[in-house]
C-alpha cells in the first residue's frame, strides 16, 4: 500500500504538491530573492517578504521477517510561485530571516523521519501517521510564528541571532536524520 501525504506549509497553509519548480531543502543551496516568484505581497500590511514552505511524505511498508517495517520518504520544499518579496526592502538580512524559515521546516521534517523511522506497525497505522503529522505541523507553526515574533520579522538583530544560532545547533542535533 502507497500513501501520499499531505503538505505542510508554514501558518498551516495545506496544498496538493507540485514538486515542478519547487526547491527541495539542502545545506550547499540558500535561497536568493530569485526565487521569490509570486506577485502576492502584503508589503502594506509590514510584511516584506513571505517564505511559503511544504513537507512532504509518502510512505510504504516494507515485510521484514514477521513484521512490516514503514520505508518513507519526507522532503521539505520552498515554493517559489507562492513565496515573495517586495523588491524595495529586499535586504540580505531580510533574506537570511526567510531561509531560516525554510531551515525550521527542514528541521521539522528531520523531526517526522525519526518519528516514521521509531514507528512500530499497528493496525491504527493510518490513524497513527496522521496523528505523527498533526503533531509535528503544529509543533512547526508554533516555532515559525515565536521566530517571527521574537524577531520582528528580522527587526531584531540580538534576537535573530540567537535564532540562527539555535535552529543551526538543531540542524546538526538532528543531523542523522537529513
């Protein structure tokens, strides 16, 4: 049995993925106002630039001996088309603020492949799952919405250090899990 999962994209914005165009999370690649595509802004409302990022995951079992074992895949993407900048107040402290938007959704996702990679089949495994992405989405949001607030969204200089110090420190806690 094959199970698409659901997207997770920050302040729970749920879509159907289109992994077309979209740039998977890695180390050796931060993102640049390029990538910010959409025409979308909110730049009257205070806000500068928005960061749209999704986690995805598909999962199979796997028969090992007398039990299954989950095999997964879960990948956190940054969505160009929904992501934006106004070009005015483009600043690369700016745009440092929204690739850790995109480190927190990947230190996320790193959190989802432990917890599939923990799980034990069971007859609720559906239930189960969802339950293991519920947690994880709102654990996300929250963290995405206390970086925001913590740091005026990039504002505060002392505070967004200490952000980029701490989801670093994360990163590599959870790097066994990349």
């Amino acid at each position: 049995m094959k199970i698409m999962g659901v997207l997770l994209g920050l302040f729970l914005s749920l879509s159907v993925a289109n992994h077309h165009g979209n740039i998977l999370w890695n180390s050796s690649r931060d993102l640049n106002w390029s990538d910010f595509q959409s025409n979308q802004s909110r730049a009257g409302q205070g806000f500068y630039a928005y960061t749209h990022c999704t986690i995805t995951f598909q999962y199979d079992w796997k028969k090992v001996g007398s039990t299954y074992k989950m095999v997964h895949d879960v990948n956190a993407y940054f969505v160009p088309n929904r992501s934006w900048s106004y070009a005015a107040k483009r600043t690369s402290a700016l745009l440092k603020h929204e690739q850790l938007h995109f480190d927190i959704t990947e230190l996320h996702a790193r959190k989802m492949r432990k917890a599939f990679d923990n799980y034990t089949f069971k007859n609720s495994y559906q239930r189960d799952i969802q339950n293991i992405f519920d947690k994880l989405t709102a654990e996300n949001q929250k963290m995405q919405q206390q970086y925001d607030s913590q740091t005026n969204h990039s504002i505060n200089k002392a505070s967004q250090a200490k952000w980029e110090k701490f989801v670093q420190s994360e990163l590599k806690k959870w790097a066994a899990y990349k």
